[in-house]
C-alpha cells in the first residue's frame, strides 16, 4: 500500500494523545510512542496492527487468533478458546487450513472433450491450484481485521457496522487471504472499507475445511463433530460479537457475507437447529450459495468417515485414532480422500447430522424451519453458474445415469427416485428437445440441484426483506462476481488491472456501483440508501425480490458492465426449484433421516414409506 514518512510521521504525533486509547494492561486500542502501528489488547494477547494505509487511512489487524489450534483431542471437536499469549503479536503468523484441490474444474465447458481443453484444465488442476493451495497447517483458526483509521483512534466514540466475510472453494480449499501476494484483490477488504467512505469494519476469517472440517456419518456424530467447519465460523461470529467494539465496531450490526461454500455455509447457519439457534448475524449477503446435497448419514457419509479412517492407518479405530494422528498422515489422508471424489462431485461437504443440521437447507425452508430474525438479506448468483463444474467427458445419456448413481446413496437409485432426474432433465436420445448436448443436461441438473435454487428457496423464506441479483458480466461464470466486489483503484496499476481495461473498459466504474449497493447494504440493510449516484454506468433502484405465482421472480437486480438494470429471473424456474425440494424429500424420507414433525410431502414416494420417515433420524 502506498505510504507517505511525513504523513505517518505526523499521524503518529497526532495520535499520541488520542482521546479514549487504554491504559496499559487493558483491553483495546494503544498507541505507544515507539512504533507508529498500534496495538489491540484482548482477553488472550496483544496484537499490533500489521500495516496502515496512509492513502486511505486503514488498519489491518492481521492473524488474530480466534480459537486454539484444533489438534489432538480438539480435532473434530468444537473449537475451543485460544491460550492466553503474553508475547507481542505481530500478525506474522497465520497459516492457512489444509487444502485439497478440486477435481475436474472445467474452463471450457463442452470444449473438455477437446485436446486443447484438457491441457489446459490438467494445467490448473495440476499446476496453479497446487501452487495456491500448499503451506496448509491445522493450526489455522486466525482471523483479519481492516478497521477506518478514525475508529482506531477513538473507538469509544465510534460504533460502525461489520461485515464477515467467508470465503468459497467447494469446503476444500480457501482461505482468508488466499490470493496474498498475487496480483488478485481476494480478500482484502481494503476496496470495501474504501467504498463505504470509511464508515464499516471488515472481518475475513478461516474455517477447517476437507476432511478436518466436514467429515460426518454415524460415527463422527457419536465420536466427534461433523460440520466442525461450520462450527468454526460461529467462533469466529462470536469472536466478532464480543471483541469488535474495541475497534470501534457495533457488534449489533454485523453482516454475514460469503461467496460459493461460504454463502451456502451462511444458508446452513440459518436453519441450524431447525432455525432456532442464533446465527449470530444480523443482516447477510450470499453470493452464489452453493453446497453438493448430501443426505445418507448411516450409508454414503459414514463410508467417507471410514474411506478416511483407512487412508490415516485408523481402520475400526475410531475418532481417537485419528485424534492421535501425526499431521502430516491426517494431512496426506486429506488430499487422498479428494482424489477419490467422483470427478464433478465433492466428496465432503456440509451434511445433516441430526442436530446442528437436521436436514437439508430447501427441506428446513419448505418446512418453516429457518431464523427469522435477521432484518434483511441479498442474494446472488451469476450467469453462468455451472459450466465450471461440468464434467465433459460425460457424452451419453449411460454415463449421465452413471454419475447420477455414483454422486447419490444406494438406495436413491434402488427405490427408483434417481429416475425422477433421469425425466425431468431428459436426456439427448430420447428426442425430447431439452437438450442437444449432455453437457448442458449436467449443467443444468448441477446448477438446479446445488446452486440456482437456493436463491429462490431464501427468497421464499425470506419474502420482503430479501433483495436478488444476477451478476451476468462476460463470461458470467462462477465466482466471476468475486473481482467487482473486491475491486480497489489500488490494483489498478497492475498486470491484472490494465487486462481487465483492455477488456472491458471502464470495469472501476462498475465495480465502484456495484460495490457501493453492497456497502449501502452492510451499512442500512437496504442498498439503495448509500448507492452510488451519478455514476457511469449508473446504479438504479434496486427493490426487494417479487417471488410472484409465476415460473419467474421479478426486481431481480441484473448487473452487466454495461450497467444495472431489473430482470424476471430466468435461472431457477419454480418448478425446477420445486422439483429439487420434492426430490430432497424423498430422498430424506426413503432413508429414514426427516426429523420427526418436520417430514416434507413428496410424491416420488409410495405413502407406505412416510410411516419410516424417521427411523434413522436419531444415532
């Protein structure tokens, strides 16, 4: 960032006797003469600020530890306080969680089937995926802070609203600065602080993820914790709850932001405990919410508990085993159990457990079973949302029905429910029309099934106080919406940024509109209130989501680099959408996992098996 000695320097003689700073051994902000980066005290250790952005007047508070490292016996178990440290932290310190890549990312969509694409996809998958995603550690539960400089200063005085962020990566890969170093802006959330005039607080943190933060099935419930990644973002919250004051933050005005795995971890923190646990949130934004479905606790999820047992030299052992573990075995299980997912899957992910997640989220929302005390919501999904996932050596109607029975339990494809998909996404040789390639039909049935819907199942839910956009600049893929949203006239001058002016001219502009509606949001609950004005593109009114009787909802936000504008929603049709909650029902149901009181009616079931919707509900 870019820094001024005199600007510091003068800073540092103004700060001295900033009103409201602490005493020593306190809690909060201090400035000590010696050093022109201040420091946080908390229950647990003193931090001092990483850097300072003159330019803009931001602090960043880098590596904070927000929970104990979670090896040994708090391996799959709820994090736990972070020890009491008396060195000075100096932000130095933070790894990232261990990682997995993902398998079968398609650039190309149809193309796979090309010579051209396959290089140049085995070159991501093989090459520039591995470079991100090494130097994990299980010692990772760190957070990141950017707070205004006027908060710092005089936090007692200052009580500014929060956004936390969660990033994506499919519950595999990410982290809270994946991309430190590069010439990518994910996630500083200095553009954010920036485009809301200094008046929010920005809070990034990290979350188990693989195996060490989404193993679940009978034993996990028994011996450890499933969801263990989800777990650790409530910390985090909590973490947020309790400590943001000291920086000047209002821990009542907090927005839960995240993108992909991080948006759909927020749907699932809605509806945890059947909607009756407080999220710790009052607002929230979901780019693209998106999580794999997984239902079958006793049969497929425990088989993946025991695939990892076995890969970490712990077959029939238990929990413990794997408690006792070296690192670097759990660590090389990780990456072998990824490698067993069928290509166009994940193998773990966010999964019922019977109590912090009862059942899926469309099921919880069909039901009535979601939070409702937050005062509002936005909720997005790009153009393009599955092309990057489909796997294009799928080519025959066969192969689609093999994918089909190798994602789902057994017993999905047993009882006949998996020919549900088979018709109401038919495939190319039954001459139907639908299709003229396999791989739109993947596309489609993947988009639907774990992306699209679940903004119009929140929409529902949510009906009123929730606002919707599709983000449809060139190529609209997944996670596209990433760059706006994080876009800072900083990387402006790098290799990326003069790209990006070459191909689509003007892209700070938008990204400025764009992000202004998002800041407007965290800032009110409305994005409307702050939105950028007189601007090229300019921003528009952007009302509340119209969900309507209709195959289509309305006052959908639409935006392209060509500017903003309102749209009848094309990507999760209400029968589409309505299908994919009968099809979780039964799917739930024939497996004995609904929670009692709480059984969706589905008509791909006999009403023979509702009597047994339960059965298995309980370990």
């Amino acid at each position: 960032m870019f820094k001024s000695i005199f600007l510091v320097g003068l800073f540092c003689g103004l700060v001295q006797a900033a009103p409201g700073a602490p005493l020593p051994g306190t809690l909060g902000v201090r400035f000590d003469k010696r050093s022109s980066l201040p420091t946080l005290t908390l229950p647990d250790a003193t931090y001092q600020a990483y850097s300072y952005d003159s330019q803009s007047d931001i602090y960043k508070f880098k590596n904070i530890r927000f929970a104990a490292p979670p090896v040994g016996d708090l391996r799959w178990a709820k994090p736990a306080p972070a020890p009491k440290n008396a060195a000075l932290q100096t932000g130095d310190y933070g790894p990232k969680c261990p990682q997995a890549s993902i398998k079968g990312i398609n650039l190309l969509g149809d193309g796979t089937n090309s010579i051209a694409a396959t290089i140049l996809d085995t070159i991501v998958s093989d090459y520039v995926e591995p470079a991100v995603i090494n130097g994990g550690s299980e010692d990772c539960l760190f957070l990141d802070v950017y707070v205004p400089g006027a908060a710092v200063r005089s936090p007692s005085t200052t009580s500014l609203p929060v956004i936390h962020w969660f990033y994506g990566g499919g519950f595999i890969l990410g982290s809270k600065d994946q991309l430190e170093g590069l010439d990518l802006p994910f996630y500083d959330g200095t553009g954010l602080v920036k485009q809301s005039s200094n008046n929010i607080i920005y809070v990034a943190s990290n979350y188990r993820l693989g195996a060490f933060g989404f193993l679940a099935g009978t034993t996990m419930e028994n011996q450890g914790l499933p969801n263990a990644g989800l777990w650790d973002q409530r910390a985090a919250l909590q973490w947020t709850k309790d400590n943001i004051h000291l920086l000047g933050g209002d821990p009542t005005q907090v927005t839960a932001m995240g993108e992909s795995a991080g948006a759909g971890s927020i749907m699932h923190h809605l509806v945890a405990e059947g909607g009756t646990l407080d999220p710790l949130f009052k607002r929230a934004i979901m780019q693209s919410a998106a999580f794999q479905p997984m239902w079958d606790r006793k049969g497929q999820l425990e088989d993946v508990f025991q695939t990892f047992a076995n890969l970490s030299g712990c077959t029939g052992q238990g929990v413990s085993c794997l408690r006792s573990a070296s690192s670097s075995t759990l660590l090389a299980a990780n990456t072998a159990l990824n490698a067993e997912a069928i290509t166009g899957s994940f193998i773990v992910g966010p999964a019922p457990d019977g109590s912090f997640i009862r059942q899926l989220p469309s099921l919880e929302f069909a039901s009535g079973n979601f939070y409702t005390g937050v005062d509002a919501l936005i909720s997005s999904h790009t153009s393009d949302e599955a092309t990057l996932f489909v796997d294009g050596h799928v080519a025959t109607d066969a192969e689609f029905n093999t994918f089909l029975s190798e994602i789902f339990p057994a017993y999905v494809t047993t009882e006949g429910i998996t020919s549900a998909i088979e018709s109401y996404y038919p495939g190319i040789s039954t001459n139907a029309g639908n299709y003229t390639t396999e791989s739109a039909r993947v596309r489609d049935f993947i988009r639907d099934s774990s992306i699209t819907c679940n903004a119009r199942f929140l929409a529902t839910g949510y009906t009123g106080k929730i606002y919707n956009m599709e983000y449809a600049t060139s190529p609209g893929w997944h996670a596209t919406d990433l760059l706006p949203t994080f876009w800072d006239t900083d990387f402006e001058g790098n290799a990326l940024g003069a790209l990006l002016a070459l191909v689509l001219p003007g892209f700070t502009a938008f990204a400025n509109g764009y992000k202004s509606y998002l800041t407007s949001f965290i800032r009110t609950g409305n994005p409307n209130t702050y939105r950028a004005s007189n601007a090229s593109p300019n921003t528009i009114s952007w009302p509340p989501v119209n969900v309507g009787t209709g195959e289509q909802m309305s006052n959908v936000l639409q935006a392209r680099e060509a500017g903003f504008s309102l749209i009848s929603d094309d990507q999760n049709p209400a029968s589409n959408c309505e299908f994919w909650v009968n099809f979780a029902a039964a799917v739930t149901i024939a497996g004995g996992y609904a929670p009692p009181g709480s059984v969706v009616a589905t008509n791909l079931l006999a009403e023979s098996y509702v009597a047994n919707a339960s059965v298995n509900y309980a370990t």
